[in-house]
C-alpha cells in the first residue's frame, strides 16, 4: 500500500530540546536581573504606575552579531542619559514573514544563504541576547514560529504579534502563555476589531498544541496573559493621528481592556517611507506632551547606519550596520529624536511637579 502522508517531505531533522539548549547557553544572574526589571516596567508602564514612554528601538532584522552588539552598547549609553523618561527596550528580531519568499531570519537561515541551518540559528540568538541582557538592556522580539519561544521566550521583555498574524488563532493562544507582556498589531488594512479580539483570547485561558522543555508534544494550558495590548501600525492609511488614538481609545475601553497604546512610527504608519517615521514620532511624542498618558509606547525602526540593502549572503561583502529588509534611520537620528523628547518631556514633568 502506498503510503497517504508526508509525500511532500524531504526529510526530518531532530530538534534540539529546548532543555538542552538552555543547559548550554544558560541564563546568568545578570541576564535574569535584566529580564525580570524590564518585564516589571513595562508592566508597571502599561499600568501607568510608572510614568515614563517605552521605545522599542532597533535594526529591523538581526543579520550581523558584531552590529547588533555595537548598537546594543549604544543603546545602552543613551539610555542613561534618558532613563528619568524612558524606557528603552532593543528590538532583537529574529523572525521574518513573508509575503511570498525570502530570508526568513537569523533562526531560520543564520548564514544568510539558504542554507537554514536552524541549529546554529538558535544557538546565535539565545546567545546574542544572553549578551545583550547581560548589558543590562531588555529586549523586545517578534513571536512567529509557535515552536521557537520555548527556547528563547525566557530572554524576552516584550513581544510582538504582526499585523498578519493578529488573527491567528495559533499566536494569540501562544500569547496566552507568554511570560511577557504581548502587543498584538493592528491589521494591515488599519482595523482594529482584529487585534481587540487578538486581546481578548490572549487574556483568556486557552487549551492548544506545542512542545514542552524536553522537547516532547504536548497539550499546552495555559492561564491567560494579562497585559496583552494593541500596537498601532497603520494601515490603508496612517493611525497615530490624536482623532485615530482616540477612536482606539473608546474600542479598547468598551471592552474593558488596558487603555495603553504603543504606536508603531514605521510600516504604514511610515508608508514604508523609513525616514517618515520622523514624522510620526514627533507627532505622538506631541500628543504626550499635550498630556495623553494613554500613549504608553513607541516603536522606532532603526540602525548604526541609514537605508536598506540587499542580502548578498556574504557578510563581509555587505554595508556595516545596514538592514537587510526593512530601511531603518541611523543611529543618529535616533539618538535625536530620542534625546529631544526627553527634553520636553523632562521640561513639562518639572513644571506639573512644582
């Protein structure tokens, strides 16, 4: 008899337990110090008992160790000099959709030539962040493949559903067991209902399929996350506009969820336009300023240098510091931006305090 399945399968390669890769790339004291302040803060901004903007800030896609560490410590020196207005948490992105093809990730294809080995993909990331974590910076990362956050989920401050995936009953069950708190996107068309129901099931407790320490499969129960969240991304048009944060605003509360909202300045709310997230930094940085505390969080694509260019799967030919997928503003007009907020920002709490 032939055979009905698995005829499309080339072959099947054991996995690493996610126990095992733990064991040998392990979390120090100072990685786990790290987790736990960030986890803690953006909750406690999420909540609104802490007062300061969180920024999840950094390289679109992780494709070079040696640069995303370089910008790490520069991150890491700017937030010292911030740290009374924000909180900087380093976008660490690991997994990449789609639309069609294309590198998929340094977890899915490290060298950067189609040759995915997964393996060492997994071994990269949970040793890049261990060094990240071990500057004291919290990171932030997308969660994607169901299967990976059980080997890097425990290095994570905060996550990231896309706007593609907000639908996913798959991902917003695995939201509901995450470890950290989880900002679901706004659809790409710019609805919103996708990702208020994304919320909704990631807060609640949810019964599904995955894998557990050693490996095995296994029904994963979980007991639902309570600081799921809404990220505004844009859509067919711009939403971080004050009349597109209020329309938010009233959705999340008729529903009694967190009335906290991170605004993505790129994707739609750039129109894939790197150098316009500028723009909309600046805007919503003004909504806070004009004293809406709703806006919790913003999103900043950025890199040591500008631009984008195209994988040439040979590092050592390619542009330090310079995106492999989506454009990014450089280092220094980050630091700008950033350091410009925090002085308005500074400015207005002096005077609310006096």
């Amino acid at each position: 008899m032939k055979k009905t399945y698995d005829l499309y399968i080339e072959k099947f390669i054991p996995l690493i337990a996610p126990s095992v890769l733990k064991s040998k790339i392990p979390l120090t004291q100072k990685a786990f110090e790290t987790v736990f302040y960030g986890r803690q803060s953006i909750q406690n901004i999420l909540q609104k008992k802490d007062p300061r903007v969180l920024v999840i800030v950094g390289p679109c896609s992780i494709h070079d160790e040696k640069a995303a560490l370089d910008y790490a410590k520069r991150l890491v020196q700017l937030q010292q000099k911030v740290k009374d207005t924000f909180l900087l948490v380093m976008r660490v992105y690991f997994e990449k959709p789609r639309t069609s093809v294309g590198w998929k990730g340094l977890i899915n294809d490290p060298c950067l030539n189609g040759s995915c080995d997964i393996h060492l993909g997994l071994k990269m990331a949970r040793g890049l962040l261990l060094k990240i974590l071990e500057m004291g910076l919290p990171t932030a990362s997308e969660v994607l493949d169901p299967i990976i956050p059980q080997y890097i989920a425990g290095m994570i401050c905060w996550a990231a559903v896309g706007a593609r995936t907000t639908e996913s009953q798959t991902h917003r069950e695995l939201a509901s067991g995450l470890s950290m708190p989880v900002g679901f996107k706004n659809c790409t068309d710019g609805g919103l209902s996708t990702a208020i129901n994304a919320m909704i099931a990631a807060g609640s407790k949810q019964s599904f399929l995955g894998i557990d320490q050693d490996g095995r499969a296994s029904i994963v129960k979980t007991t639902g996350n309570p600081f799921a969240h809404i990220v505004l991304r844009g859509g067919r048009r711009p939403n971080y506009d004050s009349v597109s944060i209020d329309e938010a605003l009233n959705m999340l509360r008729e529903k009694n969820l967190l009335s906290a909202i991170v605004v993505d300045c790129s994707h739609a709310n750039s129109k894939k336009k790197y150098k316009a997230q500028v723009t909309a930094w600046q805007d919503v940085i003004n909504q806070r300023i004009n004293g809406n505390d709703n806006i919790i969080g913003l999103m900043l694509e950025s890199n040591i240098n500008e631009g984008n260019q195209k994988n040439s799967a040979d590092l050592a030919s390619m542009k330090y510091g310079v995106s492999i997928t989506d454009g990014c503003i450089s280092w220094e007009t980050t630091a700008d931006l950033i350091l410009s907020a925090h002085d308005h920002l500074k400015h207005k709490h002096i005077y609310l305090n006096k």
